[in-house]
C-alpha cells in the first residue's frame, strides 16, 4: 500500500489528460511554483533554476564557439525606439507593456518594457558600427522578456514573463554572410536539441503571415507534443536590411561607400525545458537526459541496523569517488526507502545507485536506469568507467526513442481527407504545396487545422489543394 506522500504525488495518465499531467509534473517536481498572483507570471523553483541553468549554459557556450559575445541589455526600451521600426510595432503593439509613471511623476516619454530586443539594441549598434571592420557583430543576451499574453497561458509554454529568453542578434556586410549565420545559427540549435535535450524537430519555413515581424523570413524549430500540437522550440531569422535602414546602422565598406548592414536574430526560450518535459516524461514523472539533469546519479543507502555505518561509509565513499566527474547526490535522509526510491523517480534523476547488506557483501553496486527501469549489477571497482557510457547510453536511447514517438506523429498524406484525419488524430499532416497562399489558406481552412511552415523542395509532385506542381512539403496541425 503506497504511503501518505505517494498518494498525494499521484499522476493522471500522459495519455489520459496531457495537459494535466504536464501541469501537475512542473508543480509536483519543483520545477514552478503557480500561485504568484500574477495572471502568466510563474516562480521558478531551486529545481527548475538548475534545468535551465545546465541548458543554458550548454547553449550558452555553443554561441560562443560561434564567436558571439555576451551582453546585458536594459529592461526598459523607449517608446520611440519601437516605432521607428513600423512592421515590429505592428506586430507586438497589442502585446507590449507601457510604464507611464514613476511613483506620481508622469514620464516625459513612456517606456516599454522588454518584449523582445532589437529595438533595445539597434539604436547601439548604429554608434558601434562604422566599418566593415566593425563587421560582423555578433552578440547574445539571456533575460526576460514580457508580453501581455491573451491566450490561455501555460507554465514554460505561454507566459506573460517569458524567463530564460536568449537572443542573439548578428549584423553582417552583406546578404551571403548573414545567410551563412543563418545556417549556422539552425545548426547550432539542431545540435543543443539533439545533442542535449534529446528533443526531435521539424525546421520549418514559415509562411509569409506568420514571419516574424520585420523579418524577411523565419526558420522555426518545431517539436511535437503528445497531445499532437506543434510547439515552437527556437526561431532564427534572416532581417535583411529592414532594421538597419530604420535605425541608420551603416557602415564604409572596402570601396569606401557607406551601406546598410544585414542583419540576422535567432532565439529560444523555456519552451526548450518545456519539450524535454513533455516529450520524455512517462506516468511516473520526469525522465531527464544526463546530459541536463542537475542530478544524474542518486545513492541510496539501504540502512539496516546492524550495518548502518558500514552501509553510510560504503555509500559516502562511492559518492567521493564519484563526484568529481558525475552531478551526484547521496540521499542519506531518515526516510522510508520507498518514499526516497518516489521523489528521485518523479523528479526523472538518470542513474539510481542502491547500497545495502546484500551489495556490500558481494563488493557490488545495483544500478536502476530511470528510462526504462533496467536494473544493473556491477562490481564497485569498475564505477567510474561504467557509469560514463551508461549515461553516454541512456542519452542516445532516450534520442532514438523520441525520434520513433516523432516519426509515429508525422502522416505524408495524399489528399486532404487524409490530411483531415491524422489531424483529427492528433497527428501532423504532411502534404505537397505549390507555394500558393490563397492554396494554404484553403487547406487550412478544409482540413481546420493551422499551416504551421514547409520545407524539403520536392519533384514529380502535385499540389493537394490545386493540383498543380508542388514546391514544397508543408506539414498542418494544431499548435499552441
């Protein structure tokens, strides 16, 4: 019979009710606290600081080796600043907080606070350029941004204050090098995804009615739920020119002639954490990929009497051993072991190491991979070595496992009707598109379901809405 503490950390099915599910996940594990009196506003817990700082700080250094450079940049932006750009106003006028007052004081020109920066950033860039030898530039920033969210907010999802928002933003001499950013920008998110958070994507284009505001084009990554709705995980945009004509950030090129430089922006935020959660959490709770779980080894003593200070000197030693390459914790708590084995369970941790009577008669340790519950016997001798591939193993299988459940979602449809059932099953339909829009919007409005991009360039194929050569596979569902 399951004590107190496990009855109240009792899940509802994944598949039964996602979204309650995802919902008692982040509260139940620490991730968020939701009771901030503030409509899309969440506390982020000890638990949930430590997932973002280990994906943030991989990421932060992939942007480095790409030779962007750190800054911090002011919360408040002038109201000024965010109309010089006429298509970024548009695009977040409805969105933006204004701060008229300080104390009683009315301000002489009003603020707005953070949506996102390039209006914060494109007047400096206009005093930090001047040469061709000032290019490229190429920054980065991690902060929060805020916009006054409608919809029906989610925790890491859709807030109100968006924490853990980093943006880099490039200027460049010319169309091919900012091109060239672009893909290297897609790259590396294609490998922080992969590599690191185990998550599987879609690079889609998105259509010219949901570009980015100011943009000449947005590359989004898009991963997809169990509940079958597309979530975007990271944006990179190509800007050309539209920034740096409105805030005059020219430079003198080689022949001494003065031009605008082209810009590009990319970004991901807590979305990412919130796909890892998503994507390869089971009916028992978390399950992290070592390469972002603040925790990747748990010791359990298992305590019996006779041989407790054996038992705690065995478990405090292994930890020694292996603390110095692993994030480990030795759970040494006067506790049932049965509430011990829940807590690290729920909370996803990789690695669960037991120490008790029976190993330490056999100079063994017992292993329990969280993935798939694979208990393992191995000698104490050999730990330090095994446990490296082991969590070098448990990476690649929770991939490769993600990667099936991404396919299983993704149906190439013929025509529409089939494109209206996998939608209907909570699918992502695949289908040929001729680059119409007046196609797109019919599609969408036939098969009810959102025109999320489009991407591979195809041959021999017809358009499913007019029949006419295809251009493009564009892929249709629901998305949040």
């Amino acid at each position: 019979m399951k004590d107190e503490k496990e009855k109240s950390y009792a899940l509802t099915e994944k598949k039964e009710n996602f979204s309650e599910w995802y919902n008692q996940i982040v509260r139940i594990t620490g991730i968020i606290d939701h009771r901030y009196p503030v409509k899309g506003c969440e506390v982020l817990m000890p638990f949930g600081i430590e997932l973002l700082d280990n994906i943030t700080e991989k990421l932060e250094k992939m942007l480095k080796d790409n030779g962007n450079k750190k800054v911090l940049f002011p919360l408040f932006i002038p109201e000024s600043f965010l109309r010089k750009e006429s298509e970024h106003i548009k695009g977040f006028e409805e969105e933006v907080y204004h701060v008229t007052h300080a104390g009683k004081n009315k301000l002489m020109e009003p603020l707005i606070i953070r949506p996102t920066s390039e209006t914060a950033m494109y007047p400096m860039f206009s005093l930090w350029i001047r040469s061709h030898k000032d290019l490229p530039l190429k920054i980065f920033q991690t902060v929060s941004v805020f916009r006054y969210e409608t919809k029906m907010t989610k925790p890491l999802v859709r807030m109100r204050e968006v924490m853990f928002f980093n943006e880099s933003h490039t200027a460049h001499k010319n169309w091919e090098d900012a091109e060239t950013e672009v893909k290297n920008a897609a790259k590396i998110y294609s490998d922080h995804f992969a590599n690191n958070l185990a998550i599987p994507f879609i690079i889609n284009k998105r259509p010219i009615t949901d570009t980015f505001p100011g943009a000449v084009y947005t590359k989004a990554f898009d991963a997809i739920m169990p509940d079958g709705k597309s979530m975007q995980i990271g944006t990179v945009h190509n800007l050309g020119d539209n920034f740096s004509k409105a805030f005059n950030i020219e430079y003198i090129d080689e022949n001494e002639e003065k031009k605008h430089v082209i810009q590009t922006c990319y970004g991901i935020s807590t979305r990412a954490l919130a796909a890892v959660i998503a994507i390869h959490g089971d009916d028992k709770g978390l399950v992290l990929p070592p390469q972002i779980a603040p925790v990747q080894i748990v010791i359990i003593p298992v305590i019996f009497q006779k041989e407790k200070n054996r038992i705690l000197h065995e478990s405090q030693s292994l930890y020694n051993k292996l603390k110095k390459n692993f994030r480990v914790h030795l759970d040494d708590r006067d506790q049932p072991i049965g509430s011990k084995f829940y807590d690290w369970e729920i909370k996803g941790i990789p690695l669960r190491i037991v120490i008790g009577p029976k190993e330490i008669e056999k100079n063994v340790i017992t292993i329990t991979r969280r993935l798939d519950n694979e208990k393992l016997t191995i000698d104490e001798k050999n730990v330090g070595k095994f446990i490296e591939n082991l969590l070098e193993n448990i990476q690649h299988d929770m991939l490769r496992k993600a990667q099936e459940y991404h396919k299983d979602k993704i149906i190439h449809a013929s025509d529409k009707g089939e494109a209206k059932q996998a939608v209907e099953e909570k699918k992502f339909a695949a289908v040929s598109w001729c680059e119409s829009m007046e196609c797109a919007e019919t599609i969408e409005k036939e098969i009810d379901a959102s025109f999320i991009g489009y991407n591979s360039k195809q041959q021999d194929a017809k358009c499913i809405n007019c029949k006419k050569a295809a251009e493009h596979i564009a892929y249709l569902g629901r998305k949040y």
